[in-house]
C-alpha cells in the first residue's frame, strides 16, 4: 500500500513538533471562549433577573415580559396582581417581571 503514500510523508507527519497537543490545545482554547461569550454572560443576566425578583413589592411600577404595564397591588411568592387600569387587575407569574420602573411612570387617567 506504498503507492498511497510514500514512506518520506509518512515518517513527516508523525515527526511534527506539538502533533497530537495541537487539537487538545485548539478545543480548550474553542471551550474557553464558548465560555467567556455564552455561558458567563448569560448566567451574570440570570443573577440580576433573580436581584429583581427579590426586590419586588406593591406599589412598584412593573413591565412584565408581554410589555404590559403596570402597578403591583399584590405580592406572592410565586404570583403578582398588577394593576394595569382603573379597578382592572391581572395576575401574573412572578419570574415573567421584566423591568422595574420609576415611581410616577405610569399616569392611569
């Protein structure tokens, strides 16, 4: 099976300096920036989403994650009634609060 591949290519490619830690080297190097632009990211956004929730209380003015907003009259652990008109309230989950906003952003007529 000489005529494939000479004996001189054969004996070269198995002579190459760093051959088989090239690859490992190359696949730590793709997990590490995987991590540093998905993962990490995504988990510090985690982190702040879950400060969020835990700083939620009635009176706060809320955009949920519909893009409705709203006044929270209500707080439960797991559920919020949000006042989104004049004696009209929803119930929302609470992990689907998107956004805090400013006292005195919501002007219910």
């Amino acid at each position: 099976m000489d005529f494939l591949i000479s004996a001189a290519n054969a004996q070269a490619a198995g002579a190459q300096p760093g051959g088989m830690m090239q690859p490992v080297f190359l696949m730590v190097a793709m997990l590490a920036l995987m991590y540093f632009m998905v993962i990490r990211p995504q988990s510090q956004k985690t982190k702040e989403h879950q400060a969020l929730l835990a700083k939620l209380e009635v009176g706060n003015e809320v955009v949920t994650a519909g893009g409705i907003l709203g006044r929270i009259t209500k707080a439960g652990d797991t559920y919020l009634s949000i006042e989104i008109a004049k004696d009209v309230e929803i119930k929302v989950q609470r992990y689907q609060i998107a956004q805090v906003l400013p006292t005195g952003s919501i002007k219910n007529a």
